[in-house]
C-alpha cells in the first residue's frame, strides 16, 4: 500500500481517474485506489493489490481516512477506483465500498477501469454497458499535473527498480572503494585516543562535505561514497545526517544516487534516509520501495521499521514538525544490527 497528499481539486470522473497516477505516482494496475476527500479537495490517497485479502485492505483503507480525519477537518466523501481486466477488481472495488458505507463512509463514486473505458459500480445506467470511452491525456487534471512537472513511472516495478543496486563494472568498482574505506577506518580507529570521538568527527565532517557538494550540483566519486555508507553506520552519524535532511530535490537525487551505488550489506542506513526523503515529499511509494531495500539489507533496522509504520498508516510528513531538526535536540537512537557485507 502507498499513500501522498496532493493538492489537487477535481470536477468530474474523468478527471478523478486521470489524476490517480500522478498522486501514486505509476500508472496502477490489479489495483483497487481509494481517495478521502474534505469537501472537493483531496486528503489523501492508498493503493491496495487486487489480490490482497479483502479484510485487510477494507481495515487500512479505513484506518487511512480515519487519521486523516483526526488531522484536522474530517473526511467527508471517499473515492474508490479498481484497475485491471481481471472482474476481480470490479468485485474488490464493490466489496471495499459496501464495507467503507457499512463504516460510516460516504463513498461518493466507486468506478473501475479496464484499458481505455471504466464502468461506474454505484449504478447500472449511469455509464453505458461496454463502459465510458476514456482518453486520460484529454482531461484537465492531466494538464494540470503535466503543468506541475509531475511525472508518472509505467508501473510499480519501475519505482522498485529505482532504488535496485547498480551492477557490472559500477558496481565492482564501488566494492573495490568500500575496501579502501574500510583500511581508512582502521587506520583511523587504530590511531585515536577516544574511537568513538574520531569516528563521530570525521563522520559528521564527511556527511556535511558530501550533502554541501550535492546542494551545489556536485556527485560523490566512489571513494567518498563508499566512505559514507560506512560512517552512517555509527549512530551519530547517521542521526546527524538524518537532522539536515528534508525534501529537498537534490537530497532526494543524493541519497538516490548513493542507494543504488552502495554495497548491498551495507546501504540500510543510506536507502532508510533515502525512504524519509522521499516521504517528507509526499512520494510514498518511493519512500516504501527504499525502505523495503533497507529491510532486505537489515531487517533489524529500526528506524526503517519506523518509517514504514508511518507510511502504513499513511501518517503525513507534517506530522513531524519542525523538520530539519534542533540540532541542540536530541534524536531518539535507534538500534543498528551490526554491518555484514555480502
């Protein structure tokens, strides 16, 4: 399941069904998409598979719209989409609208679309039996969302696949610096008085060398990358660099970048900020797919953990408020499985 806040009020169902891959960012399918609105404005949005158990995907769905109801004025009207030729995902969207009226949500539309055509499943006559004929590119949500420089990838796998490792010459390449790093840190623990103090120091200096050169256009050679998805691994570290990150275009290109270029043991730490990133801009389903990697890496680590109960929920960023964080304020330390490589 994903979940965003956009900002966008639509007009007619046209318009509805255009807008749904630009909030999910993919164009869904084998999907059932629910919409909580406040008046004609949109609050939030999940996505559920088809094939997930009806039970589960009715209680998220809910529990969605009723936090987002909790946050300030509540949710008056839900939307519920079903994509897919299968008639499961008509039956899916019919099933998850009788239970969200059965728990006190107005389901104002309820319409499911199957190639270029979509079927309204409130009503037998309010579209024709084959289906309303329907060109996405023609509606005025389209236009909008294209206006904003949204963008919309041709399915999940393709936002899985962003955050994937590299791989051939790249990534024999990033294994060679991740052993130079490693003698670096040797070399650097070995001679210190105080290990942690030396580790910590030039951790921090490093995370704010690296984040400056990115604000400024600038890309880590591999030696330097290799060198941070080692230090992120100490606690302060990575809290240090969790408290300057936010939702900025080119933090979000940054820990990208170092997410699919980190040795696959090691980059927790760097997918996990990757995953808040995107989160606090509102792209769930980048954040989801980045903190999965960060499980398969660790599936220990828990701030990862947190972050995707957040996204469960479909908790907002403004949640967590002020963001960069006080720097004089401490961060809760989340426990880190000990690094294993390979």
């Amino acid at each position: 399941m994903s979940a965003s806040i956009p900002t966008y009020t639509f007009s007619d169902r046209a318009d509805l069904i255009a807008y749904v891959p630009y909030l999910l960012g993919f164009h869904p399918t084998d999907s059932v998409v629910v919409i909580g609105l406040r008046g004609r404005r949109i609050s939030v949005g999940a996505r559920a598979d088809v094939a997930a158990p009806a039970a589960q995907t009715l209680r998220d769905f809910a529990r969605l719209l009723t936090r987002a109801g909790r946050r300030g004025a509540p949710v008056t009207t839900a939307m519920l989409v079903g994509y897919g030729p299968d008639p499961a995902a008509a039956e899916r969207t019919r099933e998850l609208m009788q239970g969200l009226d059965q728990r006190g949500y107005h389901v104002a539309e309820a319409l499911h679309r199957d190639g270029d055509r979509y079927h309204c499943l409130r009503c037998a006559d309010c579209t024709p039996p084959e289906g309303e004929l329907f060109d996405s590119s023609a509606t005025a949500a389209a236009a909008a969302a294209t206006y904003e420089g949204m963008t919309v990838l041709p399915d999940r796998e393709a936002v899985l696949r962003l955050v994937e490792p590299i791989g051939n010459l790249a990534a024999l390449a990033m294994t060679q610096a991740v052993d130079r790093a490693e003698l670096r840190l040797l070399t650097l623990l070995s001679g210190a008085d105080d290990e942690q103090e030396a580790l910590r120091s030039a951790g921090t200096a490093a995370i704010d060398r690296a984040m400056d050169r990115a604000a400024a256009g600038g890309r880590l050679d591999d030696d330097d990358a290799a060198w941070l998805s080692l230090v992120l691994h100490d606690l302060p570290c990575r809290d240090h660099a969790w408290s300057r990150t936010d939702d900025a275009d080119w933090q979000l290109d940054f820990w990208l970048d170092l997410t699919r270029r980190g040795e696959p043991g090691l980059v927790a730490p760097i997918a996990t900020l990757l995953g808040w990133c995107a989160w606090r801009g509102g792209n769930g389903v980048l954040a989801g797919a980045a903190l999965e990697r960060a499980l398969r890496a660790d599936p220990d680590y828990s701030l990862a953990h947190l972050l995707s109960g957040a996204l469960a929920q479909g908790l907002p960023p403004h949640t967590i408020s002020p963001w960069p964080a006080d720097p004089n304020a401490p961060i809760h330390r989340h426990r880190a499985r000990a690094r294993t490589r390979r």
